[in-house]
C-alpha cells in the first residue's frame, strides 16, 4: 500500500465541499461521519453506494439519508479510516463529485495532524519553562 501521508495534496476542483477536523467520535469505536446541513439540497435523500477516492485509491461505503441524517455507513467508513490510520485531530476534505440517485461519490483529501518531533520537542521545552516561571505580580 502506498504511503498516503507522503501523497501530494491537490487544489480543489470546483466542486460542493465538506471539511472535517476529525475527534474522537468520529474514528474508533464509533466511526460518525456525517455531513452539514449545507449539503442536504445536494445529497440523495435515500442510502445509496457512497465511493471515496483518495490518492488513486478507492473505498466502496454506504451512503445513509434517514430524516436530517445524511451519513457514511460506518462499515465501510471503519476500512477508510482504518487502512489511512486516521486519528483525532487529523482533517479530511470530502470533494462531491457525483450525487445521484443511485451513487455518491467524493474525492477525499487527508491532511495528517502530526508534529514534527523536533517542533514537538520544542514545544515542550518551552512549554516546561513557562511553567516554571514565577511572575510576581506586586511590582
């Protein structure tokens, strides 16, 4: 499997967009993905395939619409998150780029949420100084 993190991200196309800073809800064990109001007018209002490709590779969902809920399915959604090693913290633009009756299909962006371990350590050094600084406040 190719290395997704390394992958180039590319430019939008265009086309109706959803992005998503993911939490913990949205990967194990509940995998929730759904999706704003803003898209209700584009989306089908019946569970239909939902295909998301992602740097040349492709993962075959279900598209769930019950009452005000338009959703992936979470079985297939768990093998996207899973085979991406997706965590809290880590964003992902849905691009639609075909809603129909019968598919919906989304172009899937994956922006890793991961410091650098020499920013990290940094970031804790500094964060370990200012907590050991006194400020007197009586001067």
């Amino acid at each position: 499997m190719a290395d997704l993190k390394k992958e180039e991200i590319t430019t939008l196309i265009g086309e109706p967009f959803y992005n998503l800073v993911l939490s913990k809800s949205n990967i194990h064990p509940l995998y929730d993905m759904s999706f704003p109001p803003t898209l209700d007018s584009l989306l089908p209002s019946t569970t239909v395939l939902s295909i998301i490709r992602s740097f040349g590779k492709m993962w075959e969902v279900k598209f769930l619409e019950k009452g005000d809920l338009r959703a992936l399915i979470p079985v297939g959604e768990r093998k996207f998150v899973d085979d991406n090693n997706l965590v809290a913290r880590d964003a992902i633009v849905f691009e639609l780029l075909e809603s129909t009756s019968i598919k919906v299909v989304f172009k899937v962006q994956i922006l890793i949420c991961t410091i650098p371990p020499k920013l990290q350590e940094l970031i804790n050094k500094r964060r370990a100084e200012s907590e050991s600084m006194v400020i007197d406040d009586d001067e």
